[in-house]
C-alpha cells in the first residue's frame, strides 16, 4: 500500500499503538495523538463523560471521540482513526445507561440461539455507532472450563467449544451488520487457566492437540468467517513458548497465523501485570510488534513504547518489514472499514440509547435455567423473601417481584449468588453469574440466570411466579449437573 510505505518511521511507528489516557485529559491526549502519529486511543470507564445523576453524557461522550478522531486525521492518513472500547455485555461494560444494559454473554450459551445472538451484537454495537466508537474489544471467545477458571467465567458463551464458536461469530457477525469492527479474544484461549493475568501471569498446560480441541475452535471458527481482529492474552503456554505471554511470543502468533488468520492482531492491555512486572519502559511493545502483533494495546507509557520501536529500528532488532507489515494491517483494516460501514448521522446507521432494551430482555428470558426443581407452575406462593447479592442486587429483585405480582417479606426463601459468591441455602438459590456457586447450594431449587439487569430479575420473578417458562440450558456443567441440563 503506497500510503503506508510513504510513512516515516514516526508515522508507522504510531499506527501500531492504540493508547489510554486519564480521566478528562482529552486535549492533552489529542495532542499527544498528533505528535506521535497515534492510530487512535481506547475509551476506558474514567474517560466517559456524566451528567449529575451518573449516568453517561452521550453528548459530551460523542464530543471526545470526535476530538480525538481530529486529532488522527491531522496527520493527514486517508483512512479513519480507531475508537476502541470494552463493551461486552454484562460485567464488562464501559459505556452505562442510558445504553441497553446487557447481560452475561453466558446467556447466549444457555440460550442456545445462535440468530438472537446475532441480533445481540447487532444491539450493542449499534448503541456505540452513534457516539463514534468504531472497534469493540468484544465478544470473549474463551472456552471456559468452570469454577477453576478465575477470570473469564461467565465473560465466556460456553464451556463447549462448537457452542462458543457458533455463538462468537454470530455475536461478532451482528456487531459488523451495524458497523463496528469485533475483536475475538483471548487467543490462545484464557478460560481454561486458573490465574488472572491481571496480576500474574498464568500458564496454559494444555498440549497443542488438547487446544485445537478446544480453546482454539472459537478462533478457528472466527478466522473461517472472515472476522478482522483477534486479540492475544498474556498467557504462557508451555506447547508454544514456556514463559513468554502469548501476546509476546513469535511461536504464537506463527500458531494464530497457521489457522489461517489475515487480518490484525492485537495484544491485549501492555500495563497488564503478566506484561507491565516483567517488559517495562517500552520493552513488551517492541517485543509484541517483533513478534508478530500488529496493534500494541494500551502499552503503559506510549512515548516511552513509541521511543523504544524507533530504536530497535534504528538497532536492527526490529526489522523494517515487520513493522511495515503491522502498519499496512492496521491501515488496511480501517479503510476497509470505512467502505463497508454506515457513517455515524446516515440513514439507518447506529440506534439510539437503549432501543436495545427489549432484545436484553429477550436475551435473559431465554437464558434462565432450572438447574433442579419444577419445570412448570409458580416455585412461589405469591410472596417471597429475598437475601444474599451484590451491592443493588436485593432492590432489582424486589422491584422485579413487585411488576411480577409477587409480595415481599414471607414465603420461600430466595437466595441470590454474585459473582464469586459462596453457595447459598435457603428455598430457592439463584445465580445472578457465572452458574458454578450452585453446585454447593443445599436449596432444594436452583436457578442460572446469569445476568444483573432489571430486564434479568423480570424474567427470574416471572419463572418464579409460574408466569413464563424457564427455556435455556446450562452451557456448561455445575458439579453433578451436566451441560445441558434445564428444562426440556
């Protein structure tokens, strides 16, 4: 590509970072954009603008990405700045109300509706369109393997890989359909270790056999669709190259690239522990690019990362191809783009905050599970109590209850598990996340329902009430239940 190859090193050495910045800083990093040539900038939860009551100022937030998309152009590329953001669904969520709030991405699992998932991802991307944010971190692809995995959980579609396969590129398909670009992530897959790569970095046991046959059917299924973007975990995986995060490692993007995959990789977050505590000042940006990735995330000082891949340049430890090859990725992927994707203001293109509310609530509807107890009639005599949840959980539940028909304050006992919550007694226990706490639950009713939102607590008070069935199937097995198990 001409353009590219007429880039100065400083120029192409800023393509390939996709920064963050602090809280309202947008002036400064907008400048810091122009001066180091940058490819764009992610949107992190500090970052996005509110009104006094907290919820997200959808104007203010379109405002800072239209500064920041400037700040691109004036370096005079032909094609699109990248504005990234982590949104998918559920607990990962940067953007709040008043966009839909969705639910776990498990819900597609137990939903089992590959075109609901699609129309999903169509939902969610859509809502972000408007407010001109153009690439999604999102959906997690990651084969969980259940309670031993710490960080994914019900981040993951399913425990079985075909399923999550089907489900990641259906959600990835619908987020394309309304023009944001989808990343599948975290290759070589992130939900069968048991250490959070937040803080240290975990490793993958698993032989190259056992992850073709599991962790890597998603991004197989992925590379077949044609989807652009895969991201790199920082996870070490003895089979490839024993200590190195995969996001760092040469033998692992040659493993990603051997299914076949042409489009951008990229790593995920550089100030992440498992990278920031072992490559500092600019050493894993320069090691990811020499590797083999093409867009460094969130490198913890970009000026420091940018520095570093202009004197391994200069050095020869950095080949000029590799880095010309990255930059062409990234340009290529954004014109792309920008020919197949509405602009944000034209007819049809983006929907307006929230319009999504009721396909999330179709979403948990078709999700929630019987784990055991009765598949038919109200599991409640039209009144209930309610204990245990997170922070708001008790007060969704109740006003659930009460659009439900049902008094609170006697009857049954329900028992609500967050996330990583201890398994819990009562009547009637119920998984608001990950459905693994229910494994140890003496309630002689357990329901997975996992998500949070209000639209969540709607569909469990009206399986509770006997007012709806409950349809979805355990995507994954909760100690002596095994996937699949729910109502027929």
């Amino acid at each position: 590509m001409a353009a590219v190859a007429a880039m100065s090193p400083e120029q192409k050495a800023g393509q390939v970072l996709l920064p963050f910045f602090k809280g309202n800083q947008v002036e400064a990093h907008a400048a810091l954009i122009q001066r180091l040539h940058l490819a764009g900038s992610i949107i992190m939860g500090d970052n996005v603008p509110r009104d006094p009551q907290g919820r997200v100022d959808l104007g203010a937030m379109g405002a800072v990405n239209q500064r920041l998309l400037q700040a691109v152009a004036a370096d005079g590329r032909p094609w699109p700045g990248i504005i990234a953001v982590d949104q998918e669904g559920g607990a990962v969520a940067r953007v709040g109300a008043p966009l839909t709030e969705w639910p776990m991405p498990m819900s597609y699992g137990a939903a089992g509706n590959p075109g609901l998932t699609r129309q999903a991802g169509k939902g969610l991307a859509g809502e972000l369109l408007p407010l001109g944010f153009d690439l999604d971190f999102a959906p997690d692809t990651d084969v969980t393997i259940g309670p031993s995995d710490p960080t994914i959980g019900a981040r993951s579609m399913s425990a079985d890989p075909a399923a999550a396969a089907a489900h990641g590129v259906a959600f990835s398909q619908g987020m394309l359909d309304a023009g944001v670009l989808p990343t599948v992530k975290h290759f070589p897959g992130h939900g069968s270790v048991t250490t959070d790569s937040h803080l240290s970095l975990p490793v993958q046991p698993a032989s190259l056999d056992e992850l073709r046959g599991r962790d890597w059917k998603p991004f197989q299924a992925a590379v077949a669709a044609g989807l652009p973007i895969v991201m790199t975990g920082h996870i070490a995986v003895p089979a490839l190259e024993p200590g190195v995060p995969s996001s760092l490692s040469a033998t692992s993007y040659a493993a990603l690239r051997q299914l076949g995959f042409k489009g951008v990789a990229v790593t995920d977050a550089l100030n992440m522990g498992a990278v920031d505590n072992q490559y500092p000042a600019g050493a894993a940006a320069v090691k990811a690019l020499a590797a083999g990735a093409d867009l460094l995330l969130m490198p913890a000082d970009v000026s420091q990362a940018h520095a570093a891949i202009l004197q391994a340049l200069a050095a020869g430890t950095l080949p000029e191809a590799r880095l010309d090859e990255a930059a062409q990725r990234v340009a290529t992927m954004m014109i792309w783009r920008a020919r197949t994707a509405p602009a944000p203001g034209a007819a049809g293109a983006g929907a307006p905050a929230g319009s999504a509310a009721a396909l999330s609530a179709q979403v948990s509807a078709s999700a929630v599970t019987v784990v055991s107890g009765p598949c038919s009639g109200p599991l409640v005599p039209g009144a209930v109590r309610v204990a245990g949840g997170g922070p708001g959980d008790r007060e969704r539940f109740e006003a659930a209850a009460a659009r439900a028909g049902l008094t609170v304050g006697s009857g049954p006992l329900v028992s609500l598990i967050g996330f990583g919550g201890k398994p819990a007694g009562g009547d009637i226990a119920v998984a608001l996340d990950a459905p693994w706490p229910l494994q140890g639950s003496t309630a002689p009713v357990k329901l997975a329902l996992y998500g949070r939102t209000d639209a969540a607590f709607d569909a469990l008070a009206a399986v509770l009430a006997g007012k709806a069935p409950a349809p979805g199937k355990l995507p994954a097995a909760v100690g002596p239940f095994p996937a699949g198990s729910g109502c027929p």
